[in-house]
C-alpha cells in the first residue's frame, strides 16, 4: 500500500511537469501577448520598461527555468491582470469553485446512480426512454445558453433566486443567502455531467446484470431488490467511479463557463480571464493546481477499487 | 424606455479594452435577496436552511427599504490604483475613489476639484494649482500638495509601473510651493493638459506609499485603497465585488446613496439579465444587446456621445494606400449611414473626420461631409490609374490588383459586422478585402504596434480634448497607419500648443478641412456609449460612464 502510494505520487509529479511545460510551451508559441502589453498607446519605451519589470525580456526558456525554480519554493508569482501574489489570488477562489463543483457533482450521483441502475433494471421501459431522452437533451444545449435560460426563467420572470454572484455583495455571511446563490449554478453545472453519468451508470449496470454471477445469485433466491444494489450496484460501480475521476476536469471546464454566466467568482473563471488576457503566471499557477487536483482525484480513484472489488489488489 | 442622445463624452485611452465598454455600474442591490428574513444593510439574513431555500423558491424577497445601494458591473477585479490601471473597468471604479486636480462637467470643461483654481504662466509652460484646503483622506490624513508631487512623480517616472505616462509626457517636474500650492512644469506649452488632469490622474497619498513602490502596494491596489472620492472602499471580495461606503468627509456635496457596489459580472447577457432582475443599476451594453432591453419594464436606455473614433485604418507606408485620391475614394465607397442603422442599430453619429460631434467646441460641423456615392469613388479610382479586370478586381497599371486584407479583433460582432459592411461595399466598387479576425490583443501587439498590417478595423477613445497630435502627426508613436501630411503636422503641432480656445478653434477647423483631402483613416462613425439603467436611479449626468462616475455623489435611487 504504501509502496504503492508512493509510486503513485512519483508518476503525479511527473504527470504535473509535463502538464506544466507543455502549458507554457504552447502559451508562448501562440500568437499576441499578454492583454496588459495591448495597448495601442503603448510607446516604444513604456512596452519595453513593461516587460522588463514582468521580465518577459528573457528568452522564454529562462523564464520557465526561473518559474520552475519559484514554485519549487512555493513562490507562484504575480498576475500580470492582478498585480498581486497568484497564491494569494487563486487560493481565494478555491473554495468557491470546490463548493460549486463539488455540490454539482454530489447532485449529479445522487441522480445519476440510483436512476442508471432502475433504468438498466427494466431497459426500454417507461422510466429508461424518459430520462434517456431528458439526458440526450442535457447533453446537447449548451451549458451558457441553459445558464442564460435559468437566469431568465427564475430571476428575472419568477424572480425567485438571484442572478448572479455567490453572496449579496455588502450583507453579513449567511448561509440561507449562499444557499440561494448556489441553486441555479449548481443545478446547470450538474445538468450535463447528470446525464453524462446516467448514460454510465445505465450501460454498466446492463452489463452487471448479465453476468453469470447474478444468475447464480438470484438462483438462490435473494430478491429482486438486493441483487440490484447489493450485488449489481457495487460491480457496476467500479467503471462509473473511473469516468467520475475523468469527469472531474471536464467538471472544472464546465465551471468555467457557468463561472462566468453567473458571475461566481470561482477558478474556472480566473483561469478563462487568465488565458484571454495571456496572463502567464496566473494560468500557471492555475494549472498546477488543477493538474495537482485532478492526478490527486485520480489516486482516490484508484484506491476506491479496492473496497469496491475485493477482487481488485494494489501492486 | 426613452432614449436620448446627449452630449459629452468620456473617453478612454487607446484602442484599448476591447472588452470594453461595459464597464457597467448597478445600483442597489441591496435590497436583495434573501429568503425569509432579510433585512439588508448590513443586515443579516435569517438561516433559512438548505431545504427551506430549495423548496422556497416563492415570495419574492423585499428588503427593507433602508440603504440606498447603486449598483454597477464590472468585467473583471479592478486594480485600484489610477497610476497603474490599464483597463476601464478600473478606470471606472478609480474615478469614485479617487478624484483628480479637476473635473470634467456636462460641457467636457475642466472645472476645479481637489483643485480650487490655477493660473498659467504667460508662456504656457507652468501652471500653479491651488488646493481645497480641509480635505482629508480616508484613512483621516490631511490632503496636502506632497500628495500631488508624488502623484505626479510616480506618474512620470516609466519604472513605476504607470500607465499615464504618455499622457503627461509634457510634465518635466511638480514643485511643491507651500502645502497648499503646486507648480507643474512643462517641456513645452501643452493644452490637453488641463483635460488630462481631470481624466485619469487621480491623486494618491503619498503617506500610504511611504517608501515602497505603487506595484509592490498590493494590499492597496486590491483591497484597501485609499482615496479622497465621495465613497470609500470597505470591503473587497475577489472575483466578486467592491463595496464602497459614503464617505462622511468628503469635501463635496454629501453622497446621496448610502453604498455603491461594484459587482464582477464578466458576461453582458448576464449582466443585462442581473439589470432586469433588480440586483445591477447601471449597465454598459452594445447595439446587440438592444433588444434585451427595450421594452423592458423599469430599465431606462440612455445613449451619451463619447470621444471616440471607430476607423478603418489604412497602411500607407505602403504604395496601395499612399495616396490621398485613393482614401478618398474609399470613403465614397463606403456607406457609412447604413453601418450606423443596421449595424449599430442608429446609436452612433456619421463621421466628419477624426474629431468627434462630442467635442462641441472643435467638431466644425461647416466641414463637408462625404457622402456615401460609389460612382465618385470609381471615378476617383479609374484617374488614379485603377482598371477593372476580368474578374471584376481592379488592377493598376502594371497590372497588380487592388487587394488587401482588413484586420477587425474577434468577438464583438458589432465591430465584426462593421468589418463586413465595409468589404461588400469595397467589393461593389472592385477593390477586393479579406477578413481576418483576431483576438483584440494578438492584432495590438502583433499586427498595429509593429505596423504589420495593410487594413484594420479600431478606434481610438480619446480625452476631452482635440488634441490628435499622437495619432495623426509624421513619425509619432500612436501613428500607427503612418499618415504624413505637412500642413496636419504643423496644425496639430499648433493646435497642442496652443491655450486660447477661439484660436484652437480655428486650427482644429484648419485640420478638418486638411483631413478632408488627404483621409488619414476611414472614419466609419462616433459611437455613443449605451447604458441600460435602471428606471428608479437619479442623478446619472449625461456624461460617459466614466466622467459621470466623478459625480457619483449625486446618485441616487427611489425605494422600491
């Protein structure tokens, strides 16, 4: 076991420096430059003392050398955009984006899972071609125009929830208040990753059901009710936690654009800004730390098996 | 909903900020949102429970009525500090926080601020400032004229990190005569300077620095700046919003609203749909976002002409667009007055040259127009020496076809429509212009700044002030199509170093009349900026956004 975690966190480390080179390899090939060097009345003399200060004058493999040396300190820099420490700056949106993402998520397998196994309990029946139906219409609109939509529908014609933002800007701390900011992002976030889930869940929970052992199971006469959750849920799991763990960048993606609809001032959001504005050591920064959660996630993954397989060892 | 067009301008720095122009200001949110017991202010909510709010999707929230809050979108976190801002969302929010030696008023003119009066030396080259004494910044420190020479030195000084050095170019040193007294002295006699001083250059407090550098300050550029504006910053949520409190010692007329806050909202449809909501009063919108907004109920569209000019900018250090006949032609080919309805749904003003209709005292209106007549411009062009070929493209003598490609920044399809318009016309008369769109800052630093490019579709926003010299003038750096022309040179050398307002007059007419000949861009139109407000607010001066923000002591809106 902890041979085997160390292992895993060798390859993590490596899995992130690659991530992170690769990243500041293609920003700096693409074409134009940070948004704050865009000013048309930029002189000649005012760009160079520019970049200068924010050192972009050195070759681009010194800068990564000297980015790589920093953050081996813990020192991530500061934002061109913010002109403040990107630590400081991204941590402050961490948790926004932990609890937007980790609420759409926590939604979507609540529904996702107990629905995929009753649809793949009684495929084709009534249940199965409405929510397979509901999931396909999910999975197609886009999520800024479903953001846009809900915006419309509850905050502007009911006028029941708020537009925007995570908290009412100026009042105390209250959770009914969060609360109610959360609803809609949450519910629009976790409408594609729900369906997405379900098409797993249902898929893997077939192929659970016509395995040998569950002839044998109910051969023995366990109800009906017990072999689909003690015996085929479990099996069925395992595949749908691995496309949970894959599902967790597309997560934060997916963040990034209800982010920005709904003006929740998460890292998804940060990092689109960061990425437009060519904000080099933000988006960095970003992506350390979104690679860092995502190998991270997966190690989980890969530990959940075990308890969810007996069969299944770690080497 | 009424539309009006007014006057004055605000204007901004540079083909800048592309994203721009919401900067977007919403009043009062406060009476938001809160389930079950809300009392705002500083109020706090009743914990509903999760369950209750899920379920609760009923009754609308009524605060109580007891703070008037304005609201106002912003795209992004504003740096607040105006020495070191580059973008006008934190222009805008600068411009509450931290006032200037003068201000603008409804006619664009300078009037005292921090300022109580000046004189000018007889050669134009000092200008002494008295200060309004009393004045305290928010920390409760007196205001004094260390705060103005510092202020000005951090300004100059191309280390610092500011970003209003090209405007104050002119500066050669602030002395500090008494603790109420400045003296500037500038290179050169310099005109805009007074309209520069009420543009971007509020004062900092020297004490709040003491010995480190304004980029190092992150604490106050972020969350605790420290100004003498009509609101003072009090809280500063990343990502989220700016909340500002009156200030109960500022030195003007007493702030009408109780709070102002700024709200990060990047997307202007949910900028415009928050508006409708209630929980934003003052948003920033494009032609585009028109229809999301008339006929809504309590939303107000108001339309204030700004110094702005959007333009088709031709490369003319090469031969294609060397010559004035050709840009004259272009301009006849052109039909601007259709851009303007169909494109930007009427909220623009038709071009006569580069000064805009908002700068009253200079726009001479007495200076022909061109009209939009594609037989004068094929008439221009075959003079020229220009001859249709067999697929319709016009060749010149040797034989090369009139053909280029016009750069427009992706994304706003105001601009991207525009760009359009402008290629069909030109193909209707033979010239043949691809399209190439590109982010806004990929097409500044790459393709304007180097002078890479043979068309581009920008603008410039400019400060209350005819002043073009740095745009329009032989071999200066904002000239980015490198227009030459010796009689606009020595105008718009004059013209800058002239103060007395009737004689400026009279050259910047000169300079229209010179621009009528010799086009050094296509101007396709002055745009007005639009703002979608919320029908309770009051006191909004028809002023662009960002001057109308110096006098946000005056805002207000009615209780609900």
């Amino acid at each position: 076991m902890t041979r085997f975690l160390l292992r895993r966190l060798g390859h993590a480390v490596t899995v992130i420096l690659v991530v992170c080179t690769v990243t500041f390899g293609i920003m700096h090939l693409a074409p134009g430059g940070p948004a704050v060097l865009a000013d048309p009345k930029l002189s000649a003399e005012e760009q160079r003392a520019i970049e200068q200060r924010l050192g972009l004058d050195r070759p681009v493999v010194v800068q990564y050398g000297r980015w790589l040396a920093a953050a081996a300190r813990g020192d991530l820099g500061e934002s061109f955009l913010y002109q403040a420490p990107n630590l400081r700056t991204v941590l402050a949106r961490v948790p926004n984006t932990a609890l937007l993402a980790g609420t759409a998520l926590l939604l979507s397998v609540l529904l996702a899972v107990p629905l995929g196994v009753w649809c793949a309990a009684r495929p084709r029946g009534l249940l199965d071609r409405g929510v397979g139906g509901l999931a396909f219409v999910a999975m197609a609109v886009p999520t800024f125009w479903l953001a846009i939509g809900a915006i419309f529908v509850f905050a502007v014609v009911l006028d029941v929830l708020p537009a925007g933002g995570a908290a009412t800007a100026g009042a105390d701390f209250a959770i009914a208040d969060r609360a109610r900011h959360l609803v809609l992002p949450a519910l629009v976030l976790a409408a594609v990753t729900t369906a997405e889930l379900l098409r797993y869940m249902r898929s893997s929970a077939r192929t659970a059901f016509a395995q040998p052992f569950v002839r044998v199971v109910r051969a023995k006469g366990v109800p009906s009710g017990a072999v689909q959750w003690r015996h085929v849920f479990r099996t069925a799991l395992i595949p749908v936690v691995t496309a949970l763990g894959i599902q967790l960048p597309r997560l934060l993606s997916g963040a990034a654009i209800t982010e920005s609809v709904f003006a929740w001032p998460g890292m998804g959001r940060l990092g689109v800004q960061a990425a437009l504005g060519r904000d080099y050591p933000l988006v960095m920064a970003i992506t350390l730390f979104v690679s860092a959660a995502v190998v991270l996630v997966n190690i989980l993954v890969d530990l959940f098996y075990v308890w969810a397989d007996p069969r299944i060892r770690l080497e | 909903m009424q539309r009006g067009t007014a006057g004055p301008p605000d204007a901004e720095a540079g083909i800048g900020a592309a994203r721009t122009h919401r900067a977007g200001l919403s009043p009062g949110s406060d009476a938001s949102i809160g389930l079950g017991a809300r009392i705002r202010g500083r109020g706090r909510r009743a914990l509903g429970g999760l369950a209750g709010i899920l379920v609760c999707a009923c009754a609308a929230p009524e605060g109580a009525p007891t703070a008037v809050t304005i609201s106002i979108p912003l795209i992004n976190d504003p740096i607040l500090n105006p020495v070191l801002a580059p973008d006008i969302g934190s222009v805008l929010i600068n411009k509450v926080v931290f006032p200037g030696l003068v201000r603008p008023d409804e006619q664009l003119r300078p009037t005292p601020d921090l300022a109580t009066g000046w004189t000018t030396s007889p050669d134009g080259r000092e200008y002494t400032f008295t200060l309004r004494p009393g004045v305290k910044w928010h920390d409760g420190h007196p205001f004094t004229a260390h705060d103005v020479a510092f202020t000005f030195d951090q300004i100059i000084d191309v280390s610092s990190g500011s970003r209003l050095r090209s405007d104050f170019a002119a500066v050669a040193g602030v002395d500090v005569i008494d603790s109420l007294t400045v003296r500037f002295r500038l290179h050169a006699p310099f005109a805009p300077f007074l309209a520069l001083l009420g543009y971007n250059a509020g004062i900092l407090p020297a004490h709040a620095f003491a010995g480190r550098r304004l980029t190092e300050a992150t604490e106050f550029s972020r969350t605790r700046p420290i100004g003498t504006g009509p609101f003072r910053v009090i809280e500063s949520i990343p990502g989220s919003a700016i909340v500002l409190e009156r200030n109960p010692d500022y030195y003007g007329a007493p702030p009408k609203a109780d709070r102002l806050v700024f709200r990060i909202v990047p997307d202007v449809n949910a900028q415009v749909a928050q508006l409708r909501a209630g929980e934003l009063d003052i948003v920033p919108i494009e032609p585009a976002n028109l229809p999301g907004v008339e006929g809504a109920p309590d939303v107000t569209v108001v339309e204030n002409a700004v110094p702005q000019h959007f333009y088709v900018g031709f490369n003319q250090s090469l031969p294609l667009f060397a010559r004035p006949v050709v840009r004259r032609a272009l301009e006849y080919a052109v039909n601007r007055r259709a851009i303007i309805d169909g494109v930007l749904k009427g909220t623009a003003d038709p071009p006569r040259g580069t000064i805009p209709v908002v700068l009253r005292d200079y726009h001479d209106a007495s200076v022909p127009a061109r009209p939009f007549a594609p037989d004068s411009a094929r008439a221009l062009l075959a003079q020229a020496g220009w001859r249709a070929g067999e697929d319709g493209v016009l060749h010149d003598r040797g034989g090369r076809p009139f053909r280029f490609t016009l750069l427009v920044d992706k994304g706003n399809p105001t601009r991207e429509q525009a760009a359009l318009a402008v290629q069909q016309d030109l193909r209707r008369i033979g010239v043949d212009a691809s399209l190439q769109t590109m982010e806004f800052a990929t097409l500044v630093r790459d393709r304007v700044l180097p002078g890479n490019f043979e068309a581009v579709l920008i603008w410039w926003t400019t400060p209350p002030d005819p002043d073009q010299y740095a745009y329009y003038a032989t071999g200066q750096d904002n000239n980015h199509v490198r227009y030459s022309n010796r009689v606009a040179d020595s105008l718009l050398a004059a013209g800058r170093a002239t103060a007395d307002t009737a004689r400026r007059r009279e050259l910047y007419s000169a300079f229209q009349r010179t621009e009528h000949e010799d086009p050094p861009v296509l101007v396709l139109y002055y745009p007005r900026e639009i703002l979608a407000v919320s029908s309770r607010v009051r006191g909004l001066p028809r002023l662009g956004l960002r001057d109308a923000l110096r006098h946000s002591e005056a805002l207000t809106r009615d209780p609900r």
